[in-house]
C-alpha cells in the first residue's frame, strides 16, 4: 500500500471490522478504508462507490483476503468469497483482478524438484485445497466477464507484524529472553521473502504480469531452514542455544522457481534476512 500511495495511486483498503491493524492505516492520507466483513460482500460495491470510488478510472483489485482458521469448513469460506471479489471487482470497473495464493498449493514437493507452476497440484492441507479451488473458478469468472486475471502463489515471508506462532519471529523473541529454543531437524530447504518485496511483486505483477498466468512469488535463493536459523542466531545472538530435533511430519521443502516472474516483470526481491529480522 506505501508504494502505491508514494506513486499518489488513490487506495481503497477493505478491512474487517474491529482489526486491531486497521488503526496503522486509517489516517494515511490517500487511503480510504471501508470496513466490511467477508459475509457482508453483499454490500461492498455499494459501499466502495459511495467512498468517492472512480468508475472512470483504471483500476485494480488485489485480492489478499483468507478467513484464517485450519479446518475443511473454515477453508470452503475463501471460495465463494474469492468469486465474489471477482464479480465486486467488475461491477467496479477494474480491469484486473491480482489474487493472492500459497505454495500450499503444491503439496509434498521432493527436495530434489524444483517447484515450477507447471508443477502438478498435490496439496495435503485444507488451506492448500481451498486456494487451488478458490484459483481454478476466478480465473474461470474472470474469463466470464472479460476481466484480466493473475494469481501469485505466495511462499514464506517474514517481516514486521509477523504474529507469534511461526518460526522464526518466536526463534528470535525466545533467543532474546535467553531460552534455548526446541526446533524441528530445519534440515528441508525454505525460501523467505520480506513482506516489502512481496508487495513489490504484486505492484510488478499488476503493472506488467501476463493476463491469465500463475507465478511463484518467492525469493528465490533457497537453501536449508538450518541455515536461516542458525544465520539469525549468528547476527542477533551469537551466545543462544537452538536444540535440532526430528524431522517435521509431512517434510515440506521448499525450492521454488521464479524466473517466471523475473521474466515477465523484471522484478527481483532487495531485502537480506537481517533486514527483515531486525523489523521484530
């Protein structure tokens, strides 16, 4: 959103209502937030065009939304709100849709094997499954109503706002209270990527990503979850002790491809991962 409001691009920021993240971004000027919770996506359009929405102008949507939750019924909630963001965005005017999905979509990948989008879809999570769903029917919406439509497949990123319960940012609060830290063997390989980047690939992917295609938005210089972690012990606590135990069940690796975006947008990410660890 700060690259876009720096390029003075006026922003309308759908948010759920009562999220304590909503106050970082409700006085920025040339940011209008509108408050709607997914199950009211009824009224958004009405909502949107009466916050001074330009139906003259071009415009985009990025769709970020994913209702959280682990379970089968918690994840059948994204699809249909996916569609419907589909059609709102239409009704609006944008001429294209940019959707957000996760490398949760390929499943169990070998650590031999890198993971390119023509790679075949064998998610094992719920989350996977629904974003796979939620990816095959806005493309097929957006094709029915003659919008644009790209879909990025996020991997891991790291960054300012991470929340507790994943592993680096606890790795590092539990290092800086002098804990010594019990982990996974961290012997698959990982990819992270700072959220600013992230937003960068996005930004890339509207301005200049192929109507109809899929990307990996990804760093892209992968290596072992070891030596991330060991890498941040190193630069922010030399004296922390990390405990490597089994390997995780299932052994996701990640090794993915994005020469596809490079290609295409000529994007590539900037932040090293003390860059990113120092924004905790």
């Amino acid at each position: 959103m700060g690259r876009l409001l720096e390029e003075k691009i006026k922003v309308f920021a759908v948010v759920r209502p009562g999220s304590p993240h909503n106050a970082r971004i409700e006085d920025i000027p040339g940011c209008c937030l509108i408050a709607c919770d997914a199950s009211d996506y009824a009224v958004l359009s009405e909502k949107v065009k009466q916050s001074g929405w330009d139906e003259n102008a071009r415009s985009v949507c990025f769709h970020l939304l994913n209702t959280g939750g682990k379970s089968v019924r918690e994840q059948m909630k994204n699809i249909p709100y996916a569609v419907e963001m589909v059609e709102i965005a239409h009704d609006l005017g944008c001429c294209r849709f940019i959707a957000t999905g996760s490398q949760a979509e390929y499943g169990v990948v070998p650590p031999e094997q890198m993971t390119v989008e023509t790679l075949p879809l064998r998610p094992v999570t719920a989350y996977g499954i629904s974003k796979v769903a939620a990816c095959d029917l806005t493309r097929l919406r957006a094709k029915e109503l003659g919008m644009e439509w790209i879909w990025g497949r996020i991997f891991s990123l790291i960054g300012r706002y991470e929340p507790s319960g994943r592993m680096l940012p606890d790795l590092y609060h539990g290092l800086k209270c002098g804990d010594a830290v019990k982990l996974t063997s961290c012997m698959q390989n990982w990819d992270y990527l700072d959220v600013r980047d992230a937003a960068e690939a996005l930004l890339a992917l509207a301005r200049k990503g192929r109507d109809g295609e899929i990307y990996n938005i990804a760093h892209g210089a992968y290596r072992s979850l070891k030596e991330y972690t060991e890498e941040l012990r190193r630069e922010f606590f030399p004296n922390g002790i990390i405990h490597y135990g089994k390997d995780p069940d299932p052994y996701i690796s990640l090794q993915p491809s994005v020469d596809k975006i490079w290609l295409d947008t000529g994007w590539k990410p900037m932040f090293r991962l003390q860059d990113s660890v120092r924004c905790y």
